[in-house]
C-alpha cells in the first residue's frame, strides 16, 4: 500500500537557538516517516523522499513546552537557489500573526526526475530583533522507482 502522507517533524531547543542566534548546531533536528529512503534524518540536512501527488505535512515541537516556537514560512527555492515565486493566493505580510504549528502541501509532478528541491524553513520564536530564524539546507526529492 503507498503512503499518501509524509510528515516531517521539526524539533528545536528553542532557548538553545535564541541564545546561539541560529537552528544549526544542534538547536533544531528534522526527521519524517518517509518510507521511500529519506536521507539526513536527525539534522537540519533532511533530504525527504516523497512522490508526486502526496501530501507533505510539517510540524514544529519545542524540545520545552513552555517555550513556543511557530512555522513562519516554507519557502522553496530553485536549482539556483533562488527562491521560487509564491503560489497565487494570501501571503501572509510581515509582523502578521501566524500561529501555525502545522504547515501542508501538495508534492508536484513537476519534481519527479528532477534534483532535490531545498527550501528554507522560517520559524519564529517569541517576538523581538532575534526572533525569527531560519534554515535552508533541507530538501525534499521524488523517490526513484516508487509506483
């Protein structure tokens, strides 16, 4: 039976990043259930496996609850690494309340044969100068061979 959902899951000692201004060492993790052979589990490097049509579902946990941490954006950037234009439809702007702790979409067709596609995770954490911060080496990439 095919997976029709993958979830990835963002984890991050929040305090950690806010004190070392950054996600990378050690202060965030991203892990999925791809059953498609999904590389980089446990880093900030998750290079997901998935097929074209399913739905991608991502969530942040904060390693202590009582520190929030929200997705703030997902932004997928081109081959290039330019990032590429916005879906039609409400972007959020800036300073607006986002509260999301969840982010889903669509993997398109166009990803199959193609290199991995990176994107850029933004995720805010309280309010303030360093509040928001980002990652952008994860990837996703249409499983070889998977019917």
């Amino acid at each position: 039976m095919q997976q029709t959902r993958v979830n990835v899951v963002a984890v991050v000692d929040v305090i950690a990043a806010l004190s070392d201004g950054t996600l990378e060492g050690g202060n965030m993790c991203l892990t999925d259930d791809s059953r498609y052979g999904s590389t980089g589990r446990g880093t900030t490097d998750l290079c997901t496996a998935c097929l074209p049509g399913q739905l991608l579902t991502w969530t942040v946990l904060p390693v202590d609850v009582q520190t929030p941490v929200e997705i703030r954006s997902i932004r997928f950037l081109g081959h290039d690494g330019a990032a590429l234009p916005e879906p039609p439809g409400e972007v959020p702007g800036e300073g607006e309340e986002l509260g999301l702790a969840v982010w889903s979409g669509v993997v398109p067709a166009s990803l199959a044969g193609r290199p991995p596609l990176l994107y850029r995770l933004e995720l805010q954490m309280y309010e303030g100068v360093n509040s928001v911060l980002s990652v952008q080496s994860p990837a996703v990439r249409c499983a070889a061979g998977v019917r």
